[in-house]
C-alpha cells in the first residue's frame, strides 16, 4: 500500500454525518509525499495488531486504517459519534477508559485498521474506490480472523510488488491499493479439521445410527421413577406409554450393544497397532541419528586423507619440476637450435624428438604431442562428425582483397596506400608455405605461447613472414571461433552438480557466474582520438578491458569482445550485456564496484556484493561495517578470489600478454585473449577436487 499521508487522509473520512476530524481533506491520487512517513499503530491495542500491523503494514495506508471518527460532545450527534468510537473500541479490547481518552477532542487523531471492521462502505473518491463507515459498520473482535485478514494483505501485496518488479520502498497505484484491501477483507477462517480418533467416532456413530441432542437450557429436570407399589397419576400414565413407544425392542439394544463393543475393540486394535508404530519410527530415528553421526566422521576422515594425499602430490609435483628443469640445462638449448637450424619444426618433429617433447607445453600449452594431437583432431579438424576435415578446407586471409571497399578506401585515404602498389598476389587462397593444417595450428599456439614475433616464428616453421603472418591471422579467427563454440554457458544442471560446499553454506546456491574486469597494455601511435579513448585512468596506460566470468567451480565461462580502457565497469557490463545471459531468479558475484542494481532487478537477477564502509557526512567520520557485514564480505571475497585466479591464469600462460599488444594486432585482439582465456580451462583446476573442464 502507498505509505504517504495525503492518501491515508483521502481514505481517513468519517461516517456520513459526521463532522470532518482534522487533516481529513481530500487529496488527489496522484500525489506523492515524502518518504520517511512514520509507522501508526492500531488503536485496539490487541496482540495481533501490535505484533502485525505496526511492523509489518504501514497504518497511515488509505485502504488499511481509517481515523476514528469523532464530535463535538455538546452536540447530540457529536455525542452519538463518540459513543459509537468508544463502543467500537471497547469490542476491540480498549478499556472504556482508554477509548474515552482516545476519543477526546484534545487527544491526537487514532488510526483504526479497516481489518477490525464489517459492512464498510465503498465509495468513489477522485475515481478510486475508499473505504467509509456508516452506522452500520459493525466490528470484528475475532483475532484468529484479524490475522487471516492481515496475512492475506501482505500476501497478495507481495505478490503485486514482485509482479511490477518492484521493491519495498516503491509504491503501488491507488486503485491497486484498494482492491488489495478489499480482496483481503473477504478473508474466512477454515473450519478446524478433525483428526483421526475423532473421524473414527464420528464414522461409528453414524454406522450405528444414533444421535447425540446435547440438553437445551431451560428443560425441567426429570421426575423421580416411581416405586413399583405406587400408582401412576392421570398426567403420568401417558407420559409412560409415550416413552415405551419410544424405547426400541431389545434385540436392537443388543445388536446396538454388540455393534459398539465391537468398534471399540478394533479401535483398541488399531492403537496398538498405532503405539507399534510410533515405536518402530522412534526406533528408526535413533538408528538415522547413528548413521549421520557415522556419516559425518567417515566424511572428516575422507577430507582429511584428500588433504594429506593433494599435499603428497603437490609436493612431488614440485621435486618433478625441480628434476625438469635441472634436465633441461645448456644442452637442450643448443640441440634446440642445432634442431631449429637443420629442420624445421612441426608435429612430427615435437612428437618423436625426446628433448622438444619435454618443452611441449612451452611450445603448444599441452603436456604431451598426443593431447594436442587429440585436441586438434576432435576440436579444430571435426574427425568423427560431419564436419570432418574442417582445418582442411579453410580459406586463408589474403589481405586486402578480403577487406570491405569502404574500410580499404578508408585506410587508403588516412594512410596513403595505394593499392597498385599493395599487391597481394604472391598469397595464394589455398593452403600457403605447404605447411599442413596440424602444423599451421602448431604455429598458432607457439605464438601465443612464446609471445614471439610471426616472423622469427616463421623462420623456425621454415615460411618467409608473408605466409606467416597470413597463418597466424587465419588460425586465429578460426580458433577463436570454434573454441567459442565448443564452449558454452553451462545450464542450470551442471552448475548444480559443480557447485562447490562454499556457497551452499553461505546461502548463494543460485550463484551462476562470478565476473570482474581485467586489462591488458596496448601500443598506440598518434591518434589523439584514440589515444583518449584507450587511456586507463588505474593503470596509467593505453590498455583494452575485458570482461571475464568464471561459473562457480572456477572455469571459464564468459570472456567479453575488446573495449576501449578508458570505460568503466558499469558501461563494459551494459555494452557486453552479460546479465541478459543469466536466467530469471539467478545470482550474480562481483565486486562492490560493479553498481548493475537496475540491470540486475531488470533481469530478476540477485546481485552479490561485498559490503563497505561509507561517510557520514563533512566532519562526522565513517560509519564502519558491523561484523555481520564484515563477515559477509570475508565470505564473499573467499569465493571471488577465484575469478582474480583465473585471470591470472589467463596472462601467466600465454606470454603474448605479457607485452603490449603490437597495434597491428590490434584487429585480432578479441580473438587473441578469447584463445588464451578457453585454453586456460584445460589446465589444472581452480578449486580443489573442482576440475575447470
């Protein structure tokens, strides 16, 4: 209901002829007073009101409480008006005493919940139907009703508010208000069910066909049976033949008899079987309380050997890559070179030399040839579906022939090309420098991997720079574009099974996506324009921002195209439109600069942040976080950390990252981080017994 007082006013008039109470000019509807308004409470003074309406209803509300109407007591009908208030109060539980001095005229104005109240009166005012009393209008000293009435008023605003998308603080239309209100005064209670023992005798008694009359009041009291030596009086001898005629023959008292003395055994039967029951469902209770307690020290026991075994295996993980590393000392380097200068290096090579092998993950970011063989043949070249032979078939980038005609005019005209003298003819469409497509692929990953230029990667592949620059420009759209395909938002049920312990126990187990913003150093030349538009005021550099989601159990999932590093967080959210991929009734992580309030409530998205301390005001300090607060933002931060690891994952991977970005690939940005970014899901996981993919 809306809780300012021009509409409490507008509903608040008093019976007809009745003297208006003070403040009770009408308003209109579309008025809107200050927020802040304070809560009124009932003046009954019952528990249910006391507890309810003050806490949980605004009673300044139009449709909800009414002023108590009052007059003039040197008026008759001023005095009729206060004895009706006082009669009314005092059916609500108001002591006489109390009623009179909340009538009184030089009392302020008592508010009366319409809840109270039966034959109200529905009026039209300013087009909107208010709540009026009249002579009438009776009152309700049923609290169990009162309740019910209340209960239906909170529910079914409730459910209006949630269906607007609004919040508590917002306000419904007027009209709304009052049909609210009226739905809810049509409120009954439920008649009480009986239980099981008394649908049993209530079952028999109508087997049996008695009927039990309880005794009215005011019927005499029964005459003593006379002795059988005495004489019956004339009023007495009918009165006995009407009682024979109404006594039933014997053999119907017996059976009677016989019917009752059987439906109390086998109701003593079933308690038996009742008790039997209750005993073995105690008993069963006991042994689940057992089984849990079992459960819960096999449960300690279990994390406690994973604890010990995933320490055993970090630490020979450690002493492995100790022993590697002694391995592959200046020897391995120089037979690199020697390797790179006779041959050149492809597939085949990595796969049947010994010492390339041990630098595979150096080279291509898998452990072993046979994976990144495994992953190309399955991911990029479609062995075993439709597609097969995709890598085969790919048309490779032959520069400017493929550009618009508007973007080449355009680079024309800024840079001064001409394209007579910019022939690309030497670039084949088909497959270029002969290199097959496993070893084109190789040659992707070694450069994102090594962060090397194409030119001197070329000269270890054995292709001149043209070739080369056309395969990694090729390659990388390519990748990027099935890597994104082959990795989508997960559904509902995989989040659900992934979900880590974390959440549950903090209350976020609708969490779908934990997301934060990272950058990454660009080269710029002289374009004023751009060199605004890339600015970053917090690194102090020209950088781009990205937009990366990880789900709950720490892979990957979202990764934003490039924007422009001067953009805050808030527009890169509103650009990339990430909250419109998250189902209704979802919950969203980040951190507490990201203020998406609106898209979130949009969306019916619920948004989790940490909590911060904030100013009072000039001069009066900082209201600091209670420890409620504070542990909320301990808790929300424990499982934030992992989107800060999977960026990190995402630049100490891929050395390309590690330097700015040359501005002739500046094109390709998007495609390069979305590489690095779904590579990075291969790796090792995130969280512990939570693989990434």
């Amino acid at each position: 209901m809306s809780d300012s007082p021009a509409a409490a006013d507008a509903g608040a008039h008093p019976p007809d002829g009745a003297a208006p109470s003070p403040g009770s000019e009408a308003a209109p509807p579309g008025r809107r007073e200050s927020r802040g308004g304070k809560f009124v409470p009932c003046a009954c003074g019952l528990a249910v009101c006391r507890g309810g309406v003050p806490a949980r209803v605004n009673c300044n509300d139009a449709c909800v409480s009414i002023l108590v109407p009052r007059g003039k007591p040197s008026t008759l009908a001023g005095a009729k008006k206060n004895a009706r208030s006082v009669g009314w109060l005092t059916r609500s539980g108001v002591s006489a005493h109390a009623a009179k001095e909340l009538v009184a005229p030089s009392q302020k104005a008592a508010h009366f919940a319409v809840f109270h109240l039966d034959g109200l009166l529905w009026k039209e005012r300013h087009g909107v139907l208010m709540p009026s009393v009249d002579a009438e209008t009776t009152v309700v000293v049923d609290t169990t009703l009162i309740a019910t009435r209340i209960d239906k008023y909170l529910s079914l605003k409730e459910e209006h508010m949630g269906m607007r998308g609004l919040q508590r603080r917002d306000r419904l239309p007027l009209e709304v208000q009052s049909e609210i209100v009226r739905e809810a005064m049509e409120a009954t209670i439920a008649p009480a069910r009986l239980n099981p023992i008394e649908r049993r005798n209530v079952a028999a008694i109508e087997t049996l066909g008695l009927q039990h009359t309880p005794p009215r009041r005011g019927t005499a009291r029964p005459r003593p049976t006379p002795t059988p030596g005495s004489k019956a009086t004339p009023t007495e001898a009918p009165r006995r033949r009407r009682i024979a005629a109404r006594t039933p023959p014997p053999a119907a008292v017996a059976s009677a008899r016989r019917r009752v003395r059987n439906a109390v055994t086998q109701q003593a039967g079933l308690q038996q079987q009742v008790d039997e029951l209750d005993r073995q469902l105690r008993q069963l209770r006991v042994e689940n309380d057992q089984l849990r307690v079992d459960n819960a020290r096999v449960e300690a026991q279990f994390a406690t050997v994973t604890q010990i075994s995933q320490r055993v295996e970090a630490e020979l993980r450690l002493q492995l890559a100790s022993v590697n590393e002694a391995a592959v000392d200046e020897r391995v380097q120089e037979k690199l070179r020697e390797l790179v200068g006779c041959r050149r290096l492809s597939y085949s090579l990595l796969n049947s030399d010994p010492m390339l092998r041990r630098v595979c993950a150096d080279i291509c970011g898998f452990d072993r040839p046979e994976s990144f063989k495994a992953w190309f043949d399955c991911v990029m070249d479609k062995q075993g579906t439709e597609f097969a032979g995709m890598a085969s078939q790919l048309e490779y980038w032959r520069g400017k022939e493929q550009m618009p005609d508007a973007v080449r005019k355009t680079l024309e005209e800024q840079h001064g090309v001409d394209k007579s003298k910019t022939s690309t003819g030497r670039l084949r469409p088909h497959r270029p420098a002969g290199l097959e497509p496993i070893d084109a692929c190789l040659f992707t990953l070694y450069v994102l991997r090594s962060g090397i230029t194409t030119r001197l990667a070329g000269a270890e592949f054995g292709i001149s720079e043209g070739p080369a620059s056309q395969i990694f420009t090729t390659w990388v759209i390519y990748m990027h574009t099935e890597l994104e395909r082959e990795h989508p938002l997960p559904d509902q049920e995989m989040l659900k099974r992934t979900r880590p312990e974390g959440f549950k126990k903090m209350g976020a187990d609708e969490t779908q996506m934990i997301i934060d913003c990272t950058e990454f150093v660009v080269e710029m030349g002289s374009e004023p324009f751009l060199q605004k538009l890339l600015w970053s005021e917090y690194k102090q550099r020209h950088t781009l921002k990205f937009l990366v989601g990880i789900s709950p159990c720490g892979s990957i999932t979202y990764i934003s195209e490039a924007m422009p590093g001067s953009l805050s967080d808030y527009k890169i959210v509103n650009v990339s439109r990430c909250v419109d991929f998250l189902p209704p009734g979802s919950a969203l992580m980040a951190d507490r600069g990201f203020k998406i309030w609106a898209q979130c409530v949009k969306r019916r998205v619920r948004l989790i942040v940490p909590a911060c301390s904030f100013v009072a005001g000039r001069g009066k300090g900082i209201i600091p976080m209670t420890p409620q607060e504070a542990q909320n933002t301990y808790e929300i931060a424990n499982l934030r950390i992992h989107v800060e690891r999977a960026m990190s994952e995402i630049k100490g991977g891929w050395r390309i990252l590690h330097s700015p970005l040359v501005r002739g690939r500046l094109r390709l940005a998007s495609a390069i981080v979305g590489i690095c970014a779904r590579m990075a899901s291969y790796h090792c996981p995130l969280q512990a017994g939570k693989w990434v993919k």
